[in-house]
C-alpha cells in the first residue's frame, strides 16, 4: 500500500499544531527548509488498515498572498515547487470553529491552489458550548470541500480524519466556484451554514475584564513572570542535585578506574569536567519552557501582546514584538525568526538588534552558576528565594536594556510614524498535557544536541589547546601555562583587566563566542586541566566562589546581559536582513555595551563597597 502524504495548513491558532501532535506523537522530526530559517516539522502514523501517512506541520499563515518566508514555503510545497519537497497528496486545511469568520477566508485561498483539499473544522467541542451552530453538511456544501470534524486535544478527536485517510478515497479537488470576493463568499457561507449565539466568548470576556485591565493587567504579568523565575530555582533542585551526584560518582570511577595520561585527561576534564558543568542545567532549562508552553498554549501570550503595546510603543516598538521577544527568552534565533510577522521593516529591524538582549536559555548556565556561588541560599519573608529574585532581576535588565536600546534607536530614526497593533486574540483554552510533554522533549532534544554537538566540539578543541604542547621537563608553574590557551588567555588578561577578568574567565570567553553555555564547561575545563579537581564540574561553583572576589562576579553576571556570545544568532541575523553591516552593528553595539557595563559593574563595586 503507497504511504500517502499529507500537509497541514492553518492559521496561527487554529490548532493545526496539536493536530499534528495527536496524529503523530513522537514520531516527527524537526529541521529547517534549505536554505531558510523556517522551521519542518514533519511525522508520520499507521492508519488502522496498515497504510502508511507521512504528514507535513507547514508554517502558520494567515494569506497565501504575502510573501514572507512562511507563506511562500507553504504556498510552493503545497504546489510542490519546493526543491527537494514532495509535493503532498492531500492538503488538509485546519480551521478554528469557534473563529470561522477569520479562519474560512484563509481556506478559500488554499482552495483556489487547485489541488485536492480537505477541511478539517477543529475545535468543535469548544464551539458547541459556546453554542456556535454549525451545519456540516451545508458549510460542504457551500466549500465543495470534505469538512471532517476534529477536537485535536482528544486522544479519539482525530478518529473521523484518520478514518477518512485510510478509505483510500480517490483525492478530490474542489470546484471552484467563488466570485472572487473572498470577504463576500465568506459572509455568504457563514450565513448559509452558522448561527452565532448572542454571546460567543462569555468566559473569554469575563478573564479579559481581569487580565487586560488597564489597572491589573501589568502588575499580573509582572506576577506570572516573577513566579516563573522563582520556580526555575526551587523546582529544579531536586533534579539538579541527582544529576551533579552522578556526574561526581561517574568522575570518581574514571579517576580511580584509568591509568594517568592523555585518555584519563580528555575524560576527566572535557567530556566530566566540560559536558557535566553543562547538562546540571537542564532541568531549569525545562522548567522555563514548561511555563512558556503553557502560556502560549492557554491563549495567554497574544494577550500580553495587546497588553504591553503601549508601553512598547513609547520605546520605538509595538505590542507586535512582544512574542519575538519572549521567544527571544528561549533562543535568540526563533525570536528573530519570529520577527517575519512585523510587517513594518522599521520595526522588524528594531526588534531583530535588540533580540539577543533578551535572557536566552543559554545564558541561564552563567547566571546559575554565579547566583549559587555568591548568593546565599535564604529566603525573603519566608517564602520567596533570594537567588531566585536575584535571576529575575537578570530578565529585568535584558528586557530593560532592550527597551532602552530601542528607545534610542527611536529617536534618531527619520521615520516617527506610529502603526498601530491589530492582531487575533485566540479563545483561553487549557494546556494539553501530550502537546506539552511533546514540546518539552523537543526542547530537551535540542539542548542535548548542543551538548553533544557544539559543546562537545567546542570543549575537544579547548582541552586540546589546554594541554598542549606542554610543560618543558623541570619546568615551574601549572601546566596550563604552558599551553597555547594558557598563553592566549594571560595575554587578553590585561585587556579584560579592567572590567575584572582573571585569565581563566579570557579563556572561557573564546569558546564561549559558539555559544553562551559553553563558557560553564569551558571554565570547568580550565580548572580540570590547572589541576584544582578532576571532577570540578560537580565543584566549581565553591571553586569560583573561593577565588573569585564578589565584584568578577557581578562583572561577568554583567558582561554576559550584553555580549553577543553566539555565533548563531549572528548568522540568523545575516540570514534574515541579508545584509553583513546589521551583524557589524549588533556585535559592535552589544560588544561596547557588554565592555561598558562590565566595568562600571566591577569599578563601583569593588571601590564603593567593602570587602569584595
């Protein structure tokens, strides 16, 4: 039997997501398109009879007339002019029943491609208690397309389209019949096959009349987020202190196990000392995320959009930046790539140069490390965790030093016009527990491929350059020294003196330009090799905290808001305005700021208050 492929389209927020989670579980892949930075989902399932359904999660859009990046893959893989793509059997166009009046006009564009076409109405289950009548049959009737109800959070709401595609019916292509109005067809169409109840979105509004109140709205927001940040501390202790006790027994068995030499060092000090310092770090890593999920899958974050427009708007930005921002908090690189939805370039370019600002998951590896060392482990009034006050304080200064950035950009521009926001506000819904965990093993995937990937790289190269060529024989000195590193590194301390940098932070610095966590397994590396510990990566929060003076931390906690220490994001940067002067000024900008704030930090710090 053929595997038939399948691609699903939508609009953002219609559910085609969840969809595709519920149809596919675990067995789907994320990659990117050649050549662009838009993200390929892609999974596949057995129907009952044993055929084979490969399935497509195409880019949310609302028009196939525009020409981002987005609508013009799924335009060209749904007509298959995509190189490399295989044009799909069968479009199937996901639509909110509870929104028809947006979602219907997007499904007479895919409509009009010409190619053979299902409509799958999701959400029917929360358009029957809003009491939203829709005729099935007639809405057919009117489309001249199958309509195949769906609940895509349901484990059986999937049963009536999987049952569709394995029929092994003939795909159909729909007649086109439209007048060519396509905002007049969709209002003959609701006519003919909906009744919309008097109120549609009583809870809906009620919620908004509390977190869209112009007196409660900000304060909430600052609330759910400062609660986040507390439980990225005090959640992920448990899980932390399991994994920093194995990788203490698993470096004890090396240590005692291997004879002394180059294998037992690469071992200890770059897989132990470097990938351990690293993976501590997921469970906070996840813990973030899982907030982010839910906020964004309760229908939440386009709200907080809506809700912080003006006080963008009074930093050169509109509320259409928030969601690129906060995604931002995860990766830089999504939250630029996110920045496709600013239609105004002005503003596009404004949100991609401040972007990095924002507290990345990478970063989250440097302050921890630095809050554990140097803040004491007590709490504020009994409830709320003084490190974990003193991270969300860390958010507060990327997101503040953004605004600012923006604000000054704003006043140099030539263009002083305001746009105006006009987004969706999608129907509150409750998380669902699969689409979470689905989207949590996606995010853990990906940070163990770093792990694996670029850390490990980047940590072989530093124990290499570490270790050789080697101490001369009757030599003084730790070993160190003697090594190409060791030699970079004394030599960019009296550059990085200023700011307070000893010379094994100038060492971490340069692999830490890959990407920002390697700078924890690079300092772990550092130590391992000049001989403090062979399992430093379980240690090196007391190690710092023995040598380190108060003020090299907070300079580094200061130097690490600013500095573009990713590579990536810069090569995202290149990729999005396609042009090498944007990453000249981003890395320039963020570098100076970085070195700035990095020596005001140390300088007042160390002279105005005692002891550090």
């Amino acid at each position: 039997m053929d595997t038939l492929t399948i691609a699903l389209v939508g609009n953002p927020n219609c559910g085609k997501t969840a969809l595709f989670n519920q149809l596919t579980g675990a067995k789907q892949k994320v990659a990117n398109y050649a050549g662009v930075t838009v993200e390929r989902k892609e999974g596949h399932f057995t129907a009952p009879s044993g055929r084979k359904v490969q399935v497509l999660d195409l880019p949310g859009t609302y028009s196939l007339d525009a020409m981002g990046p987005d609508e013009i893959i799924t335009r060209d893989i749904c007509l298959g002019r995509r190189p490399g793509e295989t044009m799909p059997d069968l479009i199937v166009c996901v639509a909110d029943a509870t929104n028809l009046r947006l979602h219907l006009r997007f499904v007479l564009e895919v409509k009009r491609l010409g190619r053979p076409m299902i409509l799958a109405l999701n959400m029917m289950d929360a358009a029957r208690k809003r009491g939203i009548q829709i005729d099935t049959a007639r809405l057919e009737q009117e489309l001249g397309v199958k309509v195949i109800e769906t609940v895509a959070v349901k484990a059986d709401g999937t049963a009536a389209l999987v049952a569709h595609l394995d029929a092994n019916v003939a795909p159909h292509v729909p007649e086109i019949r439209e007048s060519g109005d396509l905002h007049g067809d969709v209002r003959r169409i609701l006519k003919a096959a909906v009744v919309m109840p008097t109120r549609t979105s009583l809870i809906d509004d009620r919620l908004d009349g509390i977190l869209l109140n112009p007196v409660l709205g900000i304060p909430i927001l600052v609330v759910i987020m400062f609660l986040v940040f507390q439980s990225v501390f005090t959640w992920a202790t448990p899980a932390m202190d399991f994994i920093e006790g194995s990788m203490r027994w698993l470096g004890g068995v090396v240590t005692e196990t291997l004879p002394d030499g180059l294998l037992k060092s690469f071992i200890a000090d770059a897989l132990i000392g470097g990938l351990g310092a690293v993976i501590v770090f997921l469970p906070q890593i996840l813990i973030l995320f899982f907030f982010i999920l839910i906020l964004e899958e309760s229908g939440y974050l386009p709200r907080a959009a809506f809700l912080l427009d003006n006080l963008m708007s009074k930093a050169g930005l509109t509320g259409r930046s928030f969601i690129p921002l906060l995604s931002s908090h995860a990766c830089a690189i999504p939250g630029i790539m996110a920045t496709r939805s600013i239609h105004d370039v002005r503003d596009r370019i404004t949100t991609i140069l401040i972007a990095p600002l924002m507290t990345c998951s990478a970063r989250i590896p440097v302050y921890t490390l630095l809050i554990a060392a140097f803040v004491p482990e007590q709490k504020l009034w009994g409830f709320v965790s003084l490190q974990g006050l003193i991270l969300f304080g860390m958010y507060i200064i990327g997101i503040t030093g953004g605004l600012t950035v923006s604000l000054v950009m704003s006043i140099f521009r030539r263009d002083k016009s305001e746009h105006p926001l006009i987004m969706e506000l999608p129907s509150y819904r409750l998380p669902h527990a699969k689409n979470l965990l689905i989207g949590l093993g996606e995010r853990a995937m990906i940070f163990m491929r770093r792990i694996t990937g670029i850390i490990f790289t980047v940590n072989t190269l530093l124990w290499v350059l570490t270790t050789f060529p080697g101490k001369p024989a009757g030599a003084q000195g730790p070993d160190i020294d003697y090594s190409v590193a060791g030699m970079i590194g004394h030599w960019m301390e009296a550059v990085f003196a200023p700011i307070g940098f000893n010379w094994q932070i100038c060492v971490a610095l340069i692999p830490g330009l890959a990407a920002r966590e390697v700078a924890v397994s690079a300092l772990g590396t550092v130590y391992s090799v000049s001989g403090d510990d062979a399992a430093v990566a379980d240690q090196l929060g007391h190690l710092i905290s023995a040598q380190w003076p108060l003020a090299t931390a907070l300079s580094l906690m200061a130097w690490y808001v600013f500095a573009p220490q990713c590579l990536s994001t810069l090569a995202v940067i290149r990729r999005e305005t396609n042009s090498w002067k944007m990453v000249g000024v981003t890395a320039g900008y963020l570098f100076a700021l970085a070195y700035i704030a990095a020596f005001l930090t140390y300088q007042i710090t160390h002279y105005f208050v005692p002891g550090v």
